[in-house]
C-alpha cells in the first residue's frame, strides 16, 4: 500500500507555485519600480583598486542583481544549517532518514550555491571589472562551495551505510560552520570591498525593499517545495530498494 503524501508533502505544489510568483513579481518590480542606486562606500574615499582596475562606488543596472544574489545566498546558507541540524539529529538517534533528510537538504543548498557564485560572478564583471578576485567574502564563500561539493565526494567515497551516514554528518556540520563566518566576513574584514548587507539602517527604501522580499520569502518557497519533492523521491527509492534486497534474501 502507498503511503500518503504527509501534510509538507501536500504543500510543496502550492509552494512551489507562490515562489514562482513572487520571484516572477520581484523581477517584474526590479525593472519598474525598484531605482537604480549609489553602491556601498568602498575604501580610500570611494575608490578602490580590485583586480588592477580602479572601481568607485557608483552602481547602475548592474545593483538589479542584488535582489536575486542575495535571496538565494540567504537560502542557501539556510537550507545548510537544515543539513547541521539532521546531521546532529543523525549523529545522536542513529536514525537513516535524518541522513537522508540531509543529504537532500544539501542538494538544495548546492543549487542555490551554484546560483549565488553565478550572479556573483556577473555582479563582479559589471562592478568590478573582473570575473573573480580574492576578495574576504567571495574567499569564503568558495570555500563553503568546495565543503558542499567535497560533501557528495565524501559520500560517493564509502561503501557502508552506517559510516557513509556518519561521516557525512560530521562533515555537514563542519560545513555548515563556514556559512556564518562567510555570512560575516565583511564586519570581521572591513577593509574588504564587499559591502555590509544587514546593516540596521539597511538603505533601502520601499521601492527597493519589496522587492528584495518578495525575491527572498520566493526562494525560500522553490526550495522547501525542491526538498519535498526530492525527499519523497529518495524515500520511496529507498524503501524500494530495500524491498528489492529482502526479496532477493
């Protein structure tokens, strides 16, 4: 008998959906409402020399990629303290779903990494003048993309479950403690050129807050219904596969 969608299982549609809608209604608002601003102070006086090219603090159709780069760079560090979390679970009720739970709330972070070093890189180009520079936050952030990748690496590497399981655990939670510091980085690093998004004056007025949040409350719906659809999907493979193998006994 099959079992039933549980009541997430049932919302992931319907959330999938409304982020399609709001992440539709914060690109529509970007380019219509949304003003084009003045970027956040760099150093020498708003001058700085990155990668061999001198960048001042004006930004023009370019910021538009603010208001995707930075919902999804928020998702991704969230759906990896998902992964901490089961991890830890894991790690104290030796339960495989929490590892499972896991490994999926990885694969979700992993996407919305790769989406956050894409338009980060584009940001770059635009800003910057470069495709890539060492700067604190970018750092890393790259490091926290190698963790996730070196996660999967970790286990394709083990055979056995149980230590495949417990390994990866651990690993997650290392992982995961690189997002904070990534997340930080630019109050810890001052002199960085990357500026301080949460502020307590944000800057932002409510134009450009909008759709700032309509974007981030959008991805954060695809990705709970991405990890919905994916975690009944691995768990019903699951539970095949252990039926195939009690049959075979």
């Amino acid at each position: 008998m099959t079992e039933k969608p549980n009541i997430f299982d049932r919302l992931a549609p319907a959330l999938l959906v409304l982020g399609a809608l709001l992440t539709t209604a914060a690109f529509i608002l970007n380019f219509t409402s949304a003003p084009l601003v003045q970027g956040a102070l760099l150093p020498d006086n708003g001058l700085a020399v990155i990668g061999g090219q001198v960048v001042t603090n004006k930004l023009l159709l370019s910021q538009k990629i603010f208001y995707f780069h930075m919902p999804v760079a928020v998702t991704s560090f969230v759906a990896l303290l998902f992964t901490a979390v089961f991890g830890v679970l894991f790690l104290v009720k030796r339960n495989s779903h929490y590892d499972l739970m896991a490994k999926v709330a990885t694969e979700v972070a992993l996407v919305f990494i790769l989406m956050t070093m894409v338009s980060g890189e584009m940001w770059e180009r635009f800003e910057w003048g470069v495709w890539w520079t060492w700067e604190p936050r970018l750092t890393t952030y790259f490091i926290l993309m190698l963790l996730v990748i070196g996660y999967f690496i970790l286990r394709n590497a083990i055979d056995d479950a149980e230590r495949r399981a417990t390994y990866a655990a651990a690993f997650g939670i290392i992982a995961f403690i690189d997002a904070p510091i990534s997340l930080m980085i630019t109050r810890l690093v001052p002199s960085g050129a990357h500026p301080v998004i949460f502020r307590t004056d944000s800057g932002l007025s409510t134009p450009m807050l909008i759709p700032l949040l309509l974007a981030m409350f959008g991805f954060f719906c695809l990705a709970f219904a991405l990890y919905r659809f994916r975690l009944r999907q691995q768990t019903l493979k699951a539970r095949l596969d252990a039926l195939k193998t009690n049959l075979e006994d």
